[in-house]
C-alpha cells in the first residue's frame, strides 16, 4: 500500500521533472515559470481556458511556437493527472479487498470458536455472543463512543465557558455596584458639606 501512495506522488514529481527539464531547454526559469505553469494546470479552468492562460504566461518568453509548447505541455499534465487517477482508483480498491478479507478472517475465526464448541458444552446464544464479543472486543463501535466523549467534552467546555462569562458578569455588576455605592457616598458627603457651609 505504501508503494502505491508513494507511486501517486511520483507521478506529480514525475510531471514536475519534466516540466522543469522542459522550461530550461527553452531558457526559461523553471522555478519562476514551473510555478505559473502548474497554477494553470491546477486550476477549475477548461482546458481551453488553461491553454490560453499559458499562451499568455509565455508570449514574447520563448522563440518556440506556443501553440504547440502549451499543447504538449496540457497533454503530458493530463496524461499524468490520468495515470494518478488511476493508481489512486487502484488503491482504493485494494485496501478495500484488504479490508474484506481481514473481516473474512474475522468471520472464519468466529466460525471456528463456534464449531469446536462440544455439544455437552454448549451455551445459549446470549453466552457464545458474550463469548464471541469478549474474544473479538473490537465489534463495539468505537466511533459511536469517541463521538459521545467529544459530544460530553464539548458540553463540559461549553458550560465551563458559560460559568466563567456567568462569574465575570456577576464581578462586573458588583464592580458597578460599588462604584455606584461610592458616588451615592461622596455625593451624600459632598451635600453634607454644602450645607454645613451654609448654615
């Protein structure tokens, strides 16, 4: 399987080698020019539209006629964009039938633990289940279960932010109260004051 990733990779480095070798023929920057080119290539654009947009990067760059450059250079991206395609098809494909054969291994065993059961030993169903379920533990649904934990992790989070803003608001109304408290004071000394003048 890693040998199948590592072939998609090196199919995009394969096409990046060959358009770097392919700009320098012509005299070109590859660094400045690989990079414009690729952009092209990557985007949503038709492939129409990719021509044009490389005819237009490299007019008045190169002597070579463009038409013909940008023709070779958007059929050899495609051919490489088909090849990767097809290796990543084909390694879907095979980790799938990785993935069937491991369950049909998983079934042969469980097949087997219920074979070699004797008849003087035989169970009821709800047994050679819990039997089955503790040899073969992976049949919980771990998803389900990490999902609930990071579903009450969440909540927990979410109701520690909503104490913290609940608390910083009650310091903040008590703050505003004292501060209200302390103008009704100096207000009250500031009247006591003034009458005391005069009188």
């Amino acid at each position: 399987m890693a040998d199948s990733t590592s072939d998609i990779s090196d199919g995009c480095e394969e096409f990046k080698d060959w358009l770097s070798s392919r700009l320098k023929t012509l005299g070109l920057d590859e660094d400045v020019f690989g990079n414009y080119v690729t952009g092209v290539l990557d985007s949503e654009d038709t492939d129409e539209e990719r021509k044009d947009a490389l005819i237009g990067i490299l007019d008045g760059m190169t002597e070579y006629p463009l038409e013909d450059l940008c023709s070779e250079v958007l059929n050899r991206w495609k051919s490489s964009r088909a090849e990767i395609i097809k290796k990543r098809v084909l390694l879907k494909e095979q980790k799938e039938a990785e993935k069937q054969n491991k369950l049909a291994e998983i079934m042969e065993k469980q097949a087997s633990v219920v074979c070699t059961i004797k008849p003087a030993q035989e169970k009821s169903d709800d047994n050679i289940k819990k039997m089955l379920v503790a040899q073969y533990g992976m049949f919980k649904n771990m998803n389900a279960q990490l999902v609930a934990d990071q579903e009450k992790e969440k909540r927990e989070r979410m109701k520690q932010e909503n104490d913290q803003r609940k608390q910083q608001i009650r310091e903040a109304q008590e703050k505003q109260k004292q501060k209200a408290e302390e103008r009704k004071e100096k207000e009250k000394k500031r009247t006591q004051k003034g009458e005391r003048r005069t009188r």
